[in-house]
C-alpha cells in the first residue's frame, strides 16, 4: 500500500496495490476507487481531502490519545 497527498490540489490517494486499471467509479462525493479488470479495487481517490479525510482522523487520533492519557493518569 502507498498513500499519496497532493496538498495543492487537496487529493488524497491510496494505492492498494500494483495493478492495471481499467475502470473508475464514484463511490460518493469527493471519493472515486480505480479498479483492477477483475474488479478488485487497486486504489481510493479522496476529493477535498483535509476536510474528508484529513479532519475527521486527526479528531479521532486526538480522541484516542487523551482517553489514554487519561487511563495512565
């Protein structure tokens, strides 16, 4: 897996794995996944990415650190 972010353009991608692709489709807004002729997903593009992405894990990092922070204390 290798995970790309194109801070200009605010595009996150993630290679899943080596592979020809040959389709792409919208999964929902902002969020499109190459697909391998098999179907099998060979990568996700995230659109708009620091506010689909890029926000909600820091949150959820954030939150995890302080409920440890707080067990340790």
């Amino acid at each position: 897996m290798k995970i790309e972010y194109d801070r200009k353009a605010d595009i996150l991608y993630i290679k899943l794995k080596e592979a020809k692709i040959t389709d792409t489709r919208m999964l929902g807004e902002d969020v499109y996944v190459d697909m391998d002729s098999d179907k099998n997903f060979v990568g996700i593009e995230i659109w708009s990415a620091s506010k689909n992405a890029i926000q909600p894990l820091s949150k959820d990092i954030a939150q995890e650190v302080k409920a440890t922070l707080q067990k340790c204390a």
